[in-house]
C-alpha cells in the first residue's frame, strides 16, 4: 500500500505535545521531515528492538483503546534503508504499531525522518528501558547489539543512555546465561540477579561435548523453590555449595554410590544463622568508632553467654 500524504499539520508540536522519545530537529527550517499515513505492515522493528514478551493483558487492553479511540498520538519512523518503499521505527512504538495492526487499521500517521543510525539506537534503547515488561536477558541482549553495532564499551553506553556500567554488565552477563537461569529472571527480575549469579557456578558441571548437561537438573528445584520464596538468595547459594561439595565428593569417591543433598531443612537453618551474621554486621557497621551504650554492651554479653552455653549443649540437652 502506498503511503497517502496527509494534510498540513505541524509535526513538531505534536511531538511536542505527545512526548515521543528519541527525536531532536537540529535545524527545522531547513529539515525534509513529513508526515504520512503507513500502512502497519510497512513498518518494520527498530534494528535495535530486543523485546521478547510483551504482558498479554496489557497489549488486549491496547488494543481494545485503539478500536474504541482510534490510534493516538504519531510515530517516528525513517525510510528502510534496504526496501524501498517500507519504513523503520526509531524510537519505540512497536507495541501500538502492533495493536493497530490488531485492530485493523489500514493506516497509522508517521513522522518520516532521515535515516541516523545512533539516533535510532539510543531512542529505540530509551523506549525500551522504560517499559517494566522488558526482562533483565532482553535488555542485556539490547546492550550487546548496541555496543557491537555502535562499537561502544560499556563506559561509552553507559554515558550514551546515563544508566550505571555495572547495570549494563550485569544485564550483559544474563543474556548470555543458559535459558533456565533466563527465564527464572524473566520472572524474578532484579530480586533473581544475585541468585543467578549463584546459579551459574554449577556451570561447570556440564560437559556440552558428552552430551551431558548436569546444570539444568540440578538448578530445577533450586529455582523453583526460589520464584515460590520458599528460598532466599542466601538460600539458593547455600543450596549451591551443597551440590558442589556433594559432587566433589562424588567425583573422589571410588564407589558408585551417590552422596545425599543437603537437606531442606538443613538449608533454611544456615540460612537463619547467615542472616543473623549479616545483622550483626550492619550493626556493627552503624556502631562504627563509636563507643558502645551500656544497653548495647549488656546485651552482647548476654547474646555470647547464651551461644557459649548452646554450643556447649548435647542434642539431648537441648531438647529439654
């Protein structure tokens, strides 16, 4: 369908007024920008568009807006620079080009602009970032193509998009993780970053040449128990030390028999007893140089009194 021009309309100030990301007219006296009526199918993705889920309920309720209220506001799009006569999105707007094309709609309005490759990157990057259904595997994999197309490190990213490199880093390493510790953070988010971290040292248990891929088995009920909170992220490293001991131990023992997990219940009470270190630690750290209240000092007698006489306790002691 060949695109229709539409009638005189200043682009700018609906830009303006609409908010769209991504566009700055340097010169726009002299600029060749132009508005037009699209047919959805001529709009092609961003080359940077990395988004692989998009909420389900939210995209209907789209699409239910743009049937009851016609499609609202313009998208930014620049000439395909390999099919003529087709167009690229710049900056976002691939979720209500695709509810329009649900809708039915035959055409869209468009701001056409020249073809700029950084432009196109950093906007399509920002429409991205800002949507809360982009996955922490999908918005690292938006940072390595941007950086290997861009030839940008991680510094220059980070200053392109005034984000941390920690966090470009971090999202990095998620995208290449294995697709069970990707989909644990499609559903977790930032809460599961730590504990993939954990995750992935049972990596190196698996052996692709062999066909043997021991990671997955025993990651599954660690992750599961992880999206249930029925694991903390103490929790799933605990789980994974276990596993490498017990492996270990495998691997030296001469006989084929396996050697048990650490048990459930073993985990969550080295979980208690880590994050009891952990307070004492922040309350230490508060303390600082400080000298200690007598409230303070009483009490920590008391606490290493009472830990004294547990440890000094046999089990049957302790069940009285």
């Amino acid at each position: 369908m060949a695109p229709k021009k539409r009638s005189s309309v200043d682009p700018l100030a609906r830009l303006s007024a609409q908010g769209f990301l991504g566009y700055v007219e340097d010169d726009t006296e002299n600029s060749s920008y132009k508005v037009l009526d699209i047919h959805p199918d001529d709009i092609f993705d961003s080359h940077y568009q990395s988004r692989e889920w998009r909420n389900p309920d939210r995209f209907n309720q789209l699409v239910h807006s743009v049937q009851t209220h016609g499609f609202n506001g313009i998208l930014l799009v620049c000439p395909h620079p390999q099919q003529e006569g087709k167009y690229q999105l710049i900056a976002g707007g691939h979720r209500r080009r695709d509810a329009a094309k649900e809708a039915g709609l035959s055409a869209i309005p468009c701001l056409v602009v020249e073809y700029d490759r950084h432009r196109m990157a950093v906007g399509t990057a920002v429409e991205n970032l800002i949507r809360e259904d982009l996955s922490i595997p999908d918005e690292g994999k938006l940072y390595l193509k941007l950086r290997r197309d861009a030839d940008w490190t991680q510094e220059e990213l980070a200053a392109q998009l005034e984000i941390s490199r920690d966090r470009i880093k971090e999202c990095e390493v998620a995208a290449r993780d294995a697709e069970d510790i990707q989909a644990m953070l499609r559903s977790s988010g930032d809460r599961g970053l730590r504990a993939a971290k954990s995750l992935r040292q049972l990596d190196k248990f698996d052996d692709p040449a062999q066909g043997h891929f021991r990671a997955v088995t025993e990651r599954t009920p660690i992750i599961a128990r992880f999206l249930a909170e029925e694991l903390t992220t103490d929790g799933v490293q605990l789980a994974v030390d276990g596993i490498i001991a017990r492996i270990g131990r495998e691997r030296s023992s001469q006989k084929d028999e396996l050697v048990p997990d650490v048990s459930p219940q073993e985990i969550r009470r080295q979980e208690r007893v880590t994050t009891l270190l952990k307070r004492f630690a922040s309350w230490q750290k508060l303390v600082g140089d400080q000298p200690l209240y007598p409230e303070e000092r009483h009490t920590l007698a008391r606490l290493a009194q009472e830990i004294q006489e547990y440890l000094a306790r046999t089990p049957e002691e302790r069940k009285e």
